[in-house]
C-alpha cells in the first residue's frame, strides 16, 4: 500500500466532501421530484469508500455494491455529471438513463454497479473474481453489502465456493447498524457479523469503518493475500448512516440523540481536524476545497437538467438484439 501522507488526506477530504456533497445535492432535487423512485444516500459512510480505493489498484481492481452506490464509481473514476445524469434518467447517463439511482454502472472503470436484489451481488463478486482468476489478471474484486444482506443464503454459498476455490475477491459487509429500520440486533443471536467467516476458516475481522486509515490498512492487507492467491478475506466495517435508509424512510427506530452521537466521530471531521492539527492546510486551504467542491456538483447539476430523456426506442435496442422482434409495436 502507499503511504498515507499529506497529499492523502488533502484528497480523501476533498473526495469525502464531495460525495457527501453530491449525495446531499441528490436529496434536495429528489424532494423536488427531478429524481424519482428510491434514493439511498451514503452519508457517514465515505471512510470506507476513500480507505477502500487508496488500497485498490485501480488499474484493474473492480468493485461491486449493493444499491447505495452513487458515489463508488465516482471513486473509482466516472465522471460525476454522468452520474447525476442517470439518477435524472437522463441519455447522458453512465447507463443512458436505463438504470437509474440503484443500479448505476461503468465497466469503463470496473464498478459493476449497484444491485437492487438484496445480497444479489455477493454471487456475481466471486463470478467475477473467478473470471479473474481463470485468466490471470491479478485483478481482485471488492463486494460490498450492507449488514441486512449479511443475512442471505446466498452469502454461504459465495463464501464456500469463494474458499474452496480461494478467489480473489475481499468480501466488505458495511455495517451501518440497520438493515432498513431493523437493527442489527434483532437480526441473529449475535452481532458480530465478521464471525460468519470463521465458519469457512475465512481470514475475518472487525475494521472501524469510520476512520479511512484503520479501512485502508485492513483493505490493503486483504487485497495483497487476495492478490497473491491466498483466497478471500471477509471484512465487518463498523458504519454508521447519518440519513435514512431511503428518503422514505421516516427513522422511527433510531433516535436523533444516537444520530448526533455518530457525528462526534464524523469520518470527514477526522480527517479534517487531523489536517488541521498536522498544518497540512489551513482553514482558508479546506475552503477553498470546500469553494470547488460546491463548483462542481452545481455542474453536475447543472448537466443533469439540461440533458436530453431518452428516447422510448433505445429501451428496444438495448433489450432485443433482433431488429424485428415481434413484441416491438410498429409505432411507439
């Protein structure tokens, strides 16, 4: 892994801000119905996502998630106004409008999207790293998921197969305390879910998923033993959502009380007090982030509302290869 040094946490700040930024951005024009159907936001969840990507060779690394996946591809290297374009539904879209908040998408730069099958991608991240595997790549793949899907069949099954053929694949269960509005303690009997890999004899353990540090030291420790053929490791990040599940999600379950005492530990504020505390830069330095940050989600915006819809016909062209398929009314 690189070292982590003063140009890091100048870019994991400046990253961090703007995916809480742009995820903000993103809540105000759903309220205003310029997104439609669900909208899951990751605010509060950055440091897994900036720790994450500083251990990934990004050559070749891929990474797969769940539907909480607006800003993963934005890491990873898309462009952010065709991201915004999508969850507009706009042609201009990293899916040309198709796909929509929960399943945004690059091949270009390896994110194999959002799923919005709970647990669907934990099966299609080891398909992938065996892909890898068979042709030699060296490529390993992250799968991330949520506490809730920890909980499906699918996950024992990935993980046997991901042991016995020892892939190439770090499997990260995000744990943000909530699968929808249900705790994870009302889950199972217990609440380390990390222990589920021991079961598989799996390299496993618990990481603090609020400091970019703690997730990149874990990360890279695990991508390395991928990577040179030790099979996959299984990762508990210790999360916390500061919004809803969705923006439906009225959070009758949490109190506002356990919500502020998440913010004390803010991964943004750590980092930033800790660029402060170093003189790595100054307040009027963060500002001016802060100043380009704002710049750019208005131009992601700004991008968003004046792209074109798609037209109906490219929902055919994308879906029937034969130009004549019968069930294509003549006239759409």
């Amino acid at each position: 892994m690189q070292k982590i040094t003063k140009k890091t946490y100048l870019q994991w700040y400046e990253d961090m801000q703007l995916w809480r930024k742009f995820e903000d951005k993103l809540a105000a024009v759903y309220i205003q119905q310029k997104v439609r159907g669900f909208l899951h936001l990751y605010n509060g969840q950055e440091a897994i996502l900036a720790g994450a990507l500083h251990a990934m060779d990004l050559t070749k690394d891929r990474m797969i998630t769940a539907y909480r996946n607006h800003v993963q591809p934005i890491g990873m290297g898309a462009d952010p106004r065709r991201v915004m374009a999508e969850l507009y539904g706009k042609v201009t879209g990293t899916s040309m409008g198709l796909g929509g908040s929960m399943h945004i998408f690059s091949k270009e730069h390896r994110f194999y999207g959002g799923h919005g099958i709970v647990g669907g991608q934990i099966p299609l991240g080891a398909g992938m790293a065996f892909g890898d595997m068979y042709h030699k790549t060296g490529a390993v793949t992250i799968c991330c998921f949520g506490d809730g899907a920890a909980r499906q069949g699918s996950l024992h099954e990935t993980f046997n197969l991901a042991m016995l053929w020892k892939l190439p694949v770090v499997f990260v269960c995000e744990n943000n305390g909530y699968a929808m509005g249900t705790s994870v303690e009302r889950t199972a009997n217990h609440t380390e879910i990390w222990k589920l890999g021991l079961g598989y004899e799996m390299p496993c353990g618990p990481v603090d998923g609020m400091n970019p540090v703690t997730v990149a030291e874990a990360m890279d420790v695990a991508i390395e033993r991928a990577r040179s053929g030790g099979g996959p490791t299984f990762l508990e990040m210790k999360t916390y959502r500061y919004r809803g599940h969705s923006m439906s999600d009225a959070q009758h379950y949490r109190t506002k009380e356990e919500v502020e005492t998440y913010r004390k530990i803010d991964p943004i504020t750590q980092v930033k007090d800790l660029i402060l505390d170093k003189k790595y830069a100054t307040e009027k330095d963060l500002e001016e982030i802060d100043t380009r940050v704002k710049s750019l989600v208005a131009e992601c915006e700004e991008f968003a509302e004046n792209s074109a819809y798609p037209e109906k016909s490219l929902m055919y062209d994308i879906v029937y290869d034969q130009v004549d398929y019968p069930f294509i009314p003549h006239k759409l």
